[in-house]
C-alpha cells in the first residue's frame, strides 16, 4: 500500500487546493449573477467535454503509462489556474473564462481520474480493493471539511488572488510525490484487443465488454439513474443554503464541512470495515440512506437542519462508492480496466451532464417562479417550503432526492443486479 498512500496524499492536497478555488468561485459567480444557472453551468461545461473525451481517454489509459498521465493532469491544471489568476489581477476575468477554464481542466482530469482508478488494481492486492477504493474517498471528504472552511475564511481575508495561488502550490505538491514512486503498468502482451485493433474497435471495446455481461450493464444503469438525480439536486444545494441565509458564506461552509465531515467518517468505517458482503448491499443501501438525507435536507430551512441531513447523507457515499468500485474492480480484467471504466464513466457523465444542464432553468424559470406568494404551486406548496426566494429551489431538490431513494430500493426488484457477484465471476478466477 505504500506506494498508493504516496500517490494519494499528493492528491488529496491537489484536490483540496482545487476545492477552495472551486468555493471562492461559487461565491464570486453568485456574487455577481444571483443565479442558479449560472452556478450549474460550471458543472456542466466541466462534464461535456469529459463526456467527449472519456472513450479516448480509455484507450489511453490502456495503453500509456498512467502515472505519467496523472502528472500531465496535474499540470495543466495549475497552468489553467495560473491563467485564471493573471486574467483576474489584470481585471480581464470574465464568466466565460471561468468556463472554458473548468471544460479544460474537466478533460484533463477525467484522464486523471481513469488513470489513477486502472492503477489501483496494480498498486494494491485484491483484498484492499474496498480499503483502497475508500481512502480515496477520505480524499475527497477531506477536502470537502477543509476547503470551504478555509476558503470562506480566507476569501475575505486574501481574497480570490491568494486562494489561488494556495491552489497552484498544491499542485506542486502533488507532481512532486508522483516523482518518488514508480506505478506498475499491466502487461500489454496480456491485453487481448491491445495491439491489433484499430481505433473504432478499441474505443468500442468498453462497451462490447459490458453489454455482454447484463449484471455489469445493469449496475451500469442503476448508477446512470442515481447521479443524474444526485446531479440535478446537487446544483441546487448552495443555491439553496445561500438564498435561504440572506447569502451567508458562513453557512454555506459551515453545511459543507459537515458533508465532508460525514464522507471522512464514511470512509473511515469502510477503511476499517472493508464493506458489506455481498458489497451490492452497500451500493443499494447507500443509495437508500443518500435520497432520504437529503430528502431532510431540503425539507429543512436552517443550519439546524442542513447540518445533521448533509452528514448523514454524506455518511453513505463512501459506502455505496466504495462497494461499487470494488465490484468492478473484482470483475474486470487489469489490462482492459481503462476502456471499461472509461465506459461506465461516459455513461455515467452523460447522465450527469443532462441533471445539471437542466437543474438551473427548472428552478430559475419553473419552480421559483411557481413558488412565489402568487404563483401556481405556493397554494399547493407553500405550507411545506414556504413562498419568496429560495422556496421553490427546495421542492426541486426533494423531487431528486426521492429519485435517489427510490432508485436503491428498485435495485433490489432485479436479478440481475441484486446477485451481481453471484451471477459473474471475480477476474482472476474467469476463463474467459
């Protein structure tokens, strides 16, 4: 494992500098728009260019060294920031810079994020998978508790200029631990589609390979319906804590270190745990447990609420994360891992991309306005969410909570899914 924490640590700093950046540009954006729209659109210009790049990326992960596509990762992302940080201390900084910036950095990171998932399987033994799979996830908790209180502190105290040049360090950082280790490679003489096929087949192998197993295209599907609702209400959340607490930058902090409090405490118990066995009971479960915390949460219209509802349906994501990446992880072959998950992630991005594209306008032209004291669902609504700004972001986000809990509990209606590791067997022990 020693070689994964090395590599893990230099990421978690990267990945908490690039969080307080992402916070102090929520701020910023909301500052200057007071829109949801313009907040979702950084998500979803971040996702399209993923969804473009992902089934090449596959391919390249497959066959180039993975380490050295981390660390091309990491610095383009601090050269991207480097630009952000001259365009805003000249006053050139403008929305769509911000945009570009993040579409950039989305497809870079996408490399990233397959190249360091398809490396797990060669920097640690099969029975750490689940451990493994979790301590990346203390990563992004971490990051999550750390960032916004530090950006929400230092935001009024350095201002955008500093926080960014905290995170251009960071990256630093993280380049320099990728030089100390060396990442095991599989053996492309073991790919079987590797050196002979062209192109179209090999971006198309990820695909063939899932679809001809129906119980990894099912759990392909369940998480595809879980993150376009968890994508489309997360859109909405600082929206939601920052209209309903008069723009409070403090709250909105303050609500996030405690989802990110949940994650580490998540990640933590599955660290320690190692999971629930059959591990699909922690994906569905966690599913289950995410849709009805947030279902509080936006039911609620202060900290008191939002606290407790963000930790606890934070709490489930390492949980449901972790057993998922372990089953695919136990299922797929090392040496076509790349173009597989490359797959899923598309798949998944799609599904992504299309909740956040259409989070801002539902609730800036459909639900706030309907929410209003005179609009058309106040009589019908306003007894539970209340009327005025902010009340209709809240039925919107309860709506896609729901469809969280609601798609873990029809997991469980399906073969398929349900005896997933039953039905295929681990990588190591299939023939074929």
């Amino acid at each position: 494992m020693r070689t994964f924490i090395i590599v893990w640590l230099g990421q978690t700093v990267s990945i908490i500098g690039s969080n307080m950046t992402a916070f102090a540009f929520t701020i910023w954006v909301w500052q200057l728009t007071d829109q949801v729209t313009a907040l979702a659109l950084f998500g979803f210009f971040k996702q399209v260019p993923q969804v473009l790049i992902t089934s090449i990326a596959g391919v390249i992960v497959d066959r180039w060294n993975r380490k050295y596509l981390i660390m091309l990762s990491d610095t383009v992302s601090g050269l991207l920031t480097i630009i952000v940080l001259l365009l805003y201390i000249t006053h050139n900084l403008q929305l769509w810079h911000l945009y570009v910036a993040v579409g950039v950095k989305g497809t870079f990171e996408q490399i990233q994020e397959l190249a360091f998932s398809a490396s797990i399987s060669m920097m640690v033994p099969k029975p750490q998978y689940s451990r493994a799979s979790s301590i990346g996830f203390l990563a992004n908790s971490s990051s999550v508790i750390i960032a916004p209180a530090l950006a929400g502190v230092l935001y009024t105290v350095i201002g955008l200029v500093g926080i960014l040049i905290i995170d251009i360090t960071t990256f630093v950082i993280a380049v320099s631990t990728l030089l100390l280790v060396r990442i095991p490679q599989p053996s492309l003489v073991q790919a079987e589609t590797q050196s002979h096929t062209d192109l179209k087949q090999e971006l198309y192998f990820g695909w063939h390979y899932i679809t001809a197993r129906p119980s990894l295209l099912a759990m392909l599907a369940l998480m595809s319906l879980f993150w376009f609702a968890y994508n489309l209400s997360n859109s909405l959340s600082s929206p939601l804590i920052l209209a309903r607490s008069g723009n409070d930058t403090k709250v909105l902090g303050i609500v996030s270190s405690a989802a990110g409090i949940g994650g580490i405490i998540g990640a933590l118990l599955m660290s320690a745990w190692g999971g629930p066995k059959p591990r699909i009971h922690g994906v569905l479960l966690g599913m289950v447990g995410a849709g009805l915390s947030r279902t509080v949460f936006g039911l609620g219209v202060m900290p008191l609420i939002w606290i407790p509802a963000q930790f606890c349906s934070s709490l489930n994501f390492p949980i449901l994360g972790s057993a998922s990446d372990t089953i695919w992880l136990t299922k797929v072959k090392p040496e076509v891992q790349g173009r597989v998950f490359a797959t899923h992630s598309l798949v998944v991005l799609v599904a992504s991309a299309v909740g956040t594209l259409i989070a801002g306008p539902l609730a800036d032209y459909v639900f706030e306005p309907a929410m209003m004291p005179n609009g058309s669902l106040a009589p019908i609504l306003g007894w539970i969410f209340g009327t005025g700004g902010g009340a209709g972001i809240a039925p919107l986000y309860v709506i896609c909570s729901l469809g969280m809990l609601l798609v873990g509990l029809g997991g469980y209606a399906f073969r398929t899914l349900r005896d997933v590791e039953i039905i295929l067997p681990d990588h190591d022990a299939s023939a074929g």
